[in-house]
C-alpha cells in the first residue's frame, strides 16, 4: 500500500473491538487510511464492560467514554454514529446506510458486535420489557426504576445478575428466573453458584429456578410473567438477559460465511479477502468470545494485517471470569465440570463463606470455581495455561500460593473488601484507591499498563497477584492468551521459541538471532538484549563472544551499582570460611579507599559500599594481590555457598559441610546462569546454613547427603522441595552441576529456581537429574566445559586494564 | 556558539556511552548502534540516575536505577513517565565528536 492514494477503511461497529483495531492501526500507520466508522448508537464508543456500574449508580455514563467526538475528529476520522448500515455490496466494494449513503472500500472491517436474545414468547414487545446491552438499555431501565416498583430479570447468568443487582440498588424489587437449578451455570458448580444464591438473597434478590418463562403479561404495558405450569409473578418491569447471539445479520446477507459468528481465520480474515473482523460477532477456530482481553487481542492481530505488517496470529485466548458485584469474590477458568478421567480437589469453609473446587486431569489444571476467596484465581489460571505439572503441590495447592509467605504486603487476601487506602505496592508505594482510579481515568485493561501508569508490581513484582484481581475486580472479565507469552515489546516470541531458535537454526550472534526471528526494532532493548545474550552464552560456551553492552550495568562493570551512581565491592571468601590475615588485607584495603561502610552480607561475606568506578579496577587489583577472586554479587551468577561449621567442630555436625561447601564453591564460581543462583550447606537437620531456602541446599545426616532445590527467601520465602539422598560428596557435586545445568539451559532468563521449578514441575527436574544416569553425567559434562570458559577472574583482568573506557571519562571540559 | 572537541568517536562504544566532565557536572555521550552520537546530561530525571551506565537501544537509553527509558533524541522520558534530562547539542566530523556546552546547562536542567 506504498502508493500516495490513502487506502479507504470502512469499519462497521463503532464498540470497542473495531475501534481498539483502528487506534492499533494507527499505532502501525498513522497517516495510510482513510477510514470510516458506521455505529448503530448515537454515543462516541464507550467501555460496555462498565455498563453495571453505570445502573448500579457507581458511575456516570461519560466515566465510560474511551474515544471522546474529538478523537474522531483528531484523527480524521468519519463517524456516523445512529446510523445504521443497511448493506454491504461485496461486488462493487461499497457499504449502503440509512439516508442513501454509499461509502466506498479497499479494506473492510465487521465489528458488529452481538445481539441480546430475546425470547420468542407472547408479550416480549410489551412496552416494559428491555433488553441489556447498551447504554440506551440502561438509561431505560433507570427511569424504570424511578416509575416502578417490580422488577423481573430473565437470565440467571452474568450479566443479568450484574443487572438485577443494579436494579436493586436502585431501590426495585428484583426477582432473577432462570432455567438452571443455580445462577451461573457456565462459570460455576453447584455449590458455588449456592454460595453465590444465598449471598445475593441476603441482599434482597429473589431467586425463581428451574422455571421456564412462557409468556410475558399485560395488556398495554407489563403486569407480570408466567411460567410453564401456570405459576404467575408480578412484574413492571422485566430485563431479558438470557444470553448474547453474535451479530452476523449484515455479513449473512452479503453471502460471507457464517456458522454462529463470522467465520475468520487466524488473521482475522473472512472468507472474503478484503473483509475483516473482529469482536463478539466473530467466529475463531469454533470458539466466540464475549470478553474484552480476547477482543483487544483479535484488534492487534487485524490492524497488523490490515496495515500489511502480516506477522500475527491470533491463536485463540483462555478467558476467566469474575462477577462484578461489589462484595462478591467470585472467580472460575477453563472446564470446571470433572469428567470421568479428571479429579477433584475441594476446599470448603461455610463459615467464612470459602469455597474452592480444582479439576485435575494428568496432573494438570484444567479448571477452577473460587468463591469468597479469589486471590489465588489468576495463579491458578497461570498454571491451567502453562500446563504445569503440579503432582508435586497436591498437597497444598489448594491453600494457594500465599502459604508460601509473601513479604511487603502484610498478608492482604480479599481485594474486594480492602480499603481505598490499602497499600497494595509496598514497594512504591501505591494504594488500591490509586491503582482503581488510575485503571478507570486512564482506561486501563491489562497488567502491563497498569504497571506503566501506576507502577505498582513494576518493581519486586510480589503484588502482582493483588494488582491482577484489583484489575479483574474492576474490569470484571480477565483474561490472557494462552500460555506463550512475548519476551518482550520487540518480538513476538516467546522465551522458549527463541532457546529452540538459537540451536535449531544454530545463531550464535545477537544481530543474527534478531534478524531469524524478525526481531521488530533495530537492536532490541534493555529487556530482550540480556536475555539473548545469556541464551547465546549458555548454549555456546567458548564459542559465543559475551556482548558487553547487552550486560545490565553490574555485569558489566563487575560491581553493585547503588542509589548515588557509586559502586559496591564484595571479594569471594569461600564457603564462608576466612582467616586473619585475609580479613587484615580487606580492613586496610577498606581504610586506603575511604569505604563508607562495611557489611556483612546475608551470604556471609564482607560488602565496601560507596566505591566511587574509576577507583573499581585499583582496588581490584589490590584485592587480587591478596589473593581474593570477584565475589559475584553483582551478577545472575552463583552467588555464594553459605556453610555451618559442621563435623569440624559443632557437637551435633554430622559431616565437613564446611569442607564441602569449599569445594562445591570451587567448582561453582563464575558461572553465569538466568537469575541469580545461591548455595548453602549445612552440616545437620538443624540446617544452620538455612540450605532449605536456597537454590541447591545440601543437609547433611549421619548417612549422606540430602539434596533440596528450588528455594529462596526473597520475595517469595519458598521452602526447598527434597530431591534426593546421595551418599557421598563426589554424588553432591556431580547432582549440584547437573542441577544448575539443566537450570541454565531450560529455564526462562529472569526466572529464579522457585518459578522455574513450579512451571516445569518437580518430577520434570527429576527426572532428568535423578532418575536418568546418563543424561545426569552429560548434564554434569556440559557444566563442566562452560566452566572452562568462565573461571578466568573478571578483577584482574579488569585490574590489568581490560575495558579501561569503562571506568574512565572521555573528558573534561 | 561554543564547539569544544571532544574525542573520537570511536572513543564511546557502539550501543554505549562516555562521560564529558563539567564545572555544572557530568554530561553523557551516547553512541547508538548506527553510529548516531548523542548528548544529554548525565542524570535520570526521576531518581538522578547516571543515564550513562544504562543499556543502549535504538535511540533510547534505558537508566541502571530503576529502568526509566529516556529518548536520546529529545531528552525525554517515555511515556507514560515525565521528565527531561537536558540535552546538548552535538555533532561528529571526520569522526571526531563536538560538544556545545553551555554554561549553567547541567544546573538548570537538574
């Protein structure tokens, strides 16, 4: 589309999908369409989601306003708003409206949307009755509300009792038919959704189940409703909120293939080439969506077709659902409904009103119901999506993730009923009233931009799981692709396809792997650049040349930068264990160099802040003199291996874990691996050293080793999972190398052991470092030639003036 | 106009960056990856971060404090973040790199 003729966009649908579609595509190509918007309500596009809010009382229709009139008229964009389409001429490429328009396309778009449905029995047209669905509905239904007394709500799903809450509020009597024996068959079991009936009828809704509307009373206007069987209600009112059918009616009249929406492919393309579509009226892969992340998904695919980009797909989305009913926690993903080969895992606490149901198939997740007690939703909805293996967390799964403890954030549970003042970032400081308002003012919908806007979980991430349900919570619907997800900004792909990539197609260069993969920027950016350039090293030692300018500044430059731009110097001592003389050269070195202070680390070591850079390689050179190596403190490397005395000299030790430490140190040090890698031994089940919260821990007892992995005690204390007992020392070193190998090579850049380990599963570790020998020894072999490669002392190099730029300016002036 | 010489330009790695020093203070030379030289001043507008020790991509720095993307081109942080660290007018000849430092520049921008 490269000539000066503006390609003609018309989009039928002026909601949120097809307009998040054109603002995308104005991302990509700015100054290429000429694009047209047929909308069938007279509003400028407003957020649908926040309909309930709307009639509940909570907010007013402009808080819902996404694209104001001017945006339209910024971007030079034709709005016929309350006009309706009335055909489209596939032939002559031409679009007919009410009033005899005729707007001519090159590219199409059908983002109709979905229709309510509405019953076909006696009396649906009786004025009184109305559908939910758009702003209209609901204006209708608050003068409604005003005028009469009784309500009636068809449909026991989401949104009718999202409708006959709101209606409520407004001071009706509300009555909710439905046909099933519970409200909200389709995201809850029968428990649940008896939870969530007595909840709501201690709130005054009135529940008819199991009833089957057959007609709908009155003369004039509506009197009432009666059921199969001859039972009779009053009614002044009656909502019809019995489902959602996608809107297909225009594109069926033009012949272009419909099944129960708009037949697309993974491009969002119809059957006719020049058309595309998306939102509620699509048809994807047999799948329809009625949710807003699914949608903006579909919107980023389309425009990078429509702008002739062609490198998307849309592969479908795993969506959850929360009610959003003030108060009400309530949260259910994938297929709830155990079949004969799954099995269930239930949690119920009537008194506080908790109930959880997991559904297990081959030890996977495959579906969730929560009610009461919802923090835990997109955790497990995490897991149901990367398919982890959780046979080893049976046990506790159910009590959630927070059993494992969470720093910084005091134990908050139940985002619904927090305070506007709760701290939900302890990191930065953002409250929950702060992060609602921002989602709400600055129209927010995903994880990632209410970490741009706000910043909370931007930083130690450990809230993540709060900002996730406070989003959910006040979106109502959240929902994410399926598991793969982009390593960053700059590419489409994932963590994993860029591993495979880089030996499949044997890249052994950062610019090569960015041009295989089409990396969209020109060289990447502070994200993806240190991952590329770890995978590159990880998978050819010796071989790939380490990029320095892909390195985060401590890598890079071999220190800690802290908050004042100095740096911190933190020599290795080995297994903990020093000597006069060594702690003699640190305290003059410290003194020559005027260290602001001296502290002893959590890794038993010694840490000299405020280093100013130029001074670094000096006093590395003088460290090195006296016989010290680079601590790695500052790098996702092995950190430090933490020892207790052990059988050398403590009364209960049971072997020389000093001793093992030492050599498990030795063979260790240097290596680079995704995140940060700590050891510790300890020398009985007293665990001194605290081996249960690091990344490998050795325990000794009177008759060997037990091997533990996969803790830390950050952010998230996470307690070891037992691999193994070994009986001799040589077996701990060769599982210690054959354990960080297998971490180096399969686990995601940035990932910590713990994350690692509980999205590939315990069995998974073990089965390739404990059960088979054989690739046990050749994990062990690989540890051991990247070792070769990364053993060589980065100070002295650096002492002996290697990178000197680094550490000098260029100038004065 | 005050032109000062500075160095080379092959003196700042590609994708990297040099520290000119100044009576107002420090001011950071960027080199990107296709060779376009950059000046701003050697301080993150959010936690005074040294921009200079921060990874280089595109025409972006990112700060080592707490990831704030500055735009080399204008100074600017990225949005949704607002700031400025104040940027000098360069340019490169022959491959030798010019700086016009301002007197004050560093302070008023701090």
């Amino acid at each position: 589309m490269k000539t000066d003729k503006k390609t003609r966009l018309v989009v039928i649908g002026n909601g949120m999908a097809g307009i998040r579609t054109i603002e995308e595509l104005l991302k990509m190509s700015p100054d290429e369409f000429e694009i047209t918007v047929f909308g069938a309500e007279p509003q400028p596009n407003y957020n649908r989601i926040l309909l309930s809010p709307v009639l509940s009382g909570e907010m007013k229709f402009q808080d819902t306003v996404l694209n104001d009139w001017s945006w339209y008229k910024d971007h030079n964009i034709t709005l016929h708003a309350g006009k309706l389409v009335t055909k489209i001429d596939r032939k002559n490429c031409v679009v007919e409206a009410e009033g005899g328009l005729a707007i001519p396309y090159d590219r199409l778009l059908i983002a109709t949307g979905s229709n309510p449905i509405m019953l076909p029995i006696p009396g649906i047209n009786l004025p009184g009755v109305l559908a939910y669905r758009s702003i209209d509905d609901v204006e209708k239904m608050l003068v409604a509300a005003k005028n009469s007394k009784r309500a009636v709500v068809i449909g026991g799903g989401l949104l009718g009792l999202e409708a006959a809450n709101g209606l409520s509020l407004q001071g009706m009597e509300v009555s909710v038919v439905h046909l099933c024996d519970w409200p909200m068959e389709r995201q809850l079991d029968q428990v649940g959704g008896g939870l969530l009936k007595n909840e709501l009828e201690k709130r005054g809704l009135k529940f008819y189940l199991s009833r089957q509307t057959e007609a709908i009373l009155g003369d004039d206007k509506v009197t009432g409703l009666r059921f199969k069987g001859g039972e009779e209600i009053p009614a002044d009112l009656v909502i019809m909120a019995a489902g959602i059918r996608p809107n297909i009616a225009l594109a069926k009249a033009a012949n272009i293939h419909c099944e129960r929406g708009i037949v697309v492919n993974d491009t969002m393309q119809t059957y006719d080439p020049k058309i595309y579509s998306v939102g509620e009226c699509v048809q994807h892969r047999g799948q329809c969506y009625g949710l807003v992340a699914p949608l903006f998904e579909q919107a980023k695919v389309a425009a990078n077709h429509l702008a002739e980009y062609g490198r998307m797909r849309y592969e479908g989305s795993a969506v959850s659902t929360k009610l959003k009913v003030t108060g009400i926690d309530l949260f259910s993903a994938g297929d709830f409904n155990p079949g004969p080969d799954d099995e269930e895992l239930l949690l119920q606490d009537s008194a506080r009103g908790v109930y959880k149901k997991l559904v297990l198939r081959d030890n996977k997740l495959r579906g969730a119901v929560m009610y009461g007690d919802t923090l835990d939703g997109p955790w497990y909805f995490q897991m149901m999506r990367d398919e982890t293996d959780v046979s080893e967390m049976r046990e506790h799964i159910l009590f959630g993730q927070m059993h494992i403890g969470d720093s910084g954030r005091g134990g908050a549970s139940n985002v619904a009923n927090m305070p506007d003042s709760a701290e939900i970032c302890g990191c930065n400081g953002v409250s929950k009233g702060t992060i609602v308002k921002t989602i709400l003012d600055k129209k927010l919908f995903t994880l990632e931009e209410v970490r741009a806007h706000t910043k909370a979980s931007s930083s130690c991430g450990s809230c993540t799981g709060l900002c996730e349900a406070i989003l959910a919570n006040t979106l109502g619907d959240y929902s994410a692709k399926p598991s793969k997800k982009a390593l960053c900004a700059c590419t489409e792909h994932a963590h994993h396809d860029v591993q495979e990539a880089i030996t499949k197609l044997k890249l052994k260069t950062i610019p090569e792997l960015m041009k295989a993969l089409q990396w969209k920027t020109p060289d990447g950016c502070h994200v993806c650049r240190p991952a590329l350039n770890y995978y590159l090293m990880a998978a050819w030692p010796g071989v790939y040349q380490d990029d320095s300018r892909s390195r985060f500044i401590n890598e890079r430059v071999h220190a800690n930068i802290q908050k004042d731009g100095t740096y911190s110097v933190i020599p290795r001592i080995w297994g903990g264990v020093t000597s006069p003389a060594e702690l003699r050269a640190i305290a003059e070195i410290a003194e020559r160099h005027e260290v602001r202070t001296v502290h002893i680390t959590g890794g038993q070591r010694i840490g000299l802040y405020g280093i100013s850079k130029e001074n670094l390689p000096k006093m590395w050179g003088e460290l090195v003199e006296a016989g010290f190596v680079s601590g790695h403190a500052y790098g996702k490397a092995l950190r430090t291996v933490k020892t207790c005395v052990g059988s050398e000299w403590c009364r209960f030790g049971t072997q020389d874990s000093t001793a093992m430490g030492i050599k498990i140190e030795k063979m260790t040090w240097g290596s680079w691996t995704p995140h940060k890698f700590k050891i510790a031994v300890s020398g009985c089940p007293r665990n001194c050293a605290e081996a249960t919260i690091k990344d490998f821990g050795v325990v000794c007892v009177d008759s060997g080793y037990e091997i533990h992995v996969g803790g830390n005690g950050g952010i998230k204390v996470r307690v070891t999972d037992f691999l193994c007992k070994v009986a001799t020392e040589a077996e701990v070193l060769e599982y210690c190398g054959a354990f960080m190998q297998l971490y180096r090579e399969s686990a995601h850049y940035m990932d910590r052991t713990a994350p690692w380990i509980e999205r590939v599963g315990l069995a998974y570790v073990k089965q390739h470092v404990v059960e088979d020998a054989a690739g046990r020894a050749a994990l062990y072999a690989r540890f051991f030639e990247s070792q070769k490669y990364s053993q060589d002392d980065p100070w002295k190099e650096r002492a002996e003036g290697k990178d000197a730029h680094e550490y000098k300016a260029l100038a004065t002036v | 106009m005050n032109w000062i010489q500075i160095g080379n330009l092959e003196d700042i790695p590609r994708q990297g960056s040099r520290v000119v020093q100044t009576n107002d203070g420090e001011i950071a030379l960027f080199r990107s990856v296709d060779d376009k030289v950059f000046a701003l001043n050697n301080k993150c507008p959010h936690k005074g971060g040294p921009l200079s020790q921060g990874i280089v991509h595109g025409t972006r720095v990112t700060c080592p404090l707490h990831n704030w993307v500055i735009d080399l081109e204008t100074g600017n942080a990225v949005a949704p973040d607002v700031g400025c660290a104040h940027r000098h007018e360069v340019r490169v000849a022959h491959g030798v790199v010019f700086l016009e430092v301002k007197a004050g520049a560093c302070k008023a921008a701090a």
